[in-house]
C-alpha cells in the first residue's frame, strides 16, 4: 500500500528522510555525486510539493527518525542546533528557532506554534496551536495559549 501511495503522491517519505540524512552527513560513506544526485532527489520533491517556498529544514537540525508531517510540510522553518526524537507530529507553520532547543519523543507540535532558542520540550508533551514556547515543557505536559500555560502534567 505504502509504495502505490508514494507513486501516486510522488512522494516516498522513508525514501525522503533516509536520503536527506545522507546529504547532511559530513562523515557519510557516500560519493560525491550520489550526494548531488539525492539532494537533486529532495529538491525535486520540495519543488513538486510547493515546500521550497517557504519552508526550511537547516542541515544542522537533528532528526533521531523522520517527523511526521500530517499538512505536510508547508511553512514549517527548522533552526540549527535543534534536535527532533522520535515519532514528533509537527502541524503546518510551525516555526523552531535556531539555538539549543530539545525536543524530546512522542512531542506533537500545533499548527503555527513557536518554538524559541533555549527550549527544552519533554517526552511526550503537547504543544497546542498558536503557542509561543519560550521555557522548558516538563514531560507528559500539555501547553496552550499564545503566552505558554501548561494546565496539564500526567505521566
């Protein structure tokens, strides 16, 4: 099913983020024209989905697997020095400030929400839309409101 997807999509995500992480690999294996062809690849797929205008993944941001993107990528700009866990929902406009921010895994992440330098975000918190993240989240913590307020804290 996921293959007759990525064909009609013409987008193959696990294809996406495997190759992207090559290309921003300065110690990868990998010759320098496979490096140019798959960020030719990325590029490609960017362009086809509108993401190039607009959105920004730098190459210093750390992904430990691939976000899921349920908009897609639209909008969402990704700082240096920010590093992503695993299985993190990221909604569209979301923008993450270069400078030491941690996001910790199983985050969701709301539509237009901000994430500003020196934040740390916990396992498994929930950032709701329009939130202006400018502390850190503790784990399990739900977040709301555009001057952050955490009303939840469950383990």
């Amino acid at each position: 099913g996921r293959k007759i997807l990525a064909l009609i999509q013409r987008y193959d995500h696990e294809k996406y983020w495997r190759r992207r992480s090559i290309v921003i690999d300065s110690e990868a294996r990998v010759s320098l024209i496979r490096k140019l062809y798959y960020l030719y690849y990325i590029k490609k797929i960017d362009s086809y989905h509108g993401c190039s205008f607009g959105t920004t993944i730098n190459g210093g941001a750390k992904f430990q697997s691939p976000p899921v993107l349920p908009h897609g990528p639209g909008g969402i700009f990704v700082g240096h020095d920010v590093i992503v866990g695993e299985e993190v929902v990221i909604f569209h406009q979301v923008t993450i400030a270069q400078g030491n921010v941690t996001i910790g895994n199983r985050v969701r992440i709301g539509a237009g929400s901000k994430i500003l330098p020196n934040s740390h975000i916990g396992i498994g918190a929930k950032i709701g839309a329009n939130c202006v993240i400018y502390e850190n989240i503790p784990e399990y913590a739900t977040a709301v409101l555009p001057k952050t307020r955490i009303i939840l804290k469950s383990s």
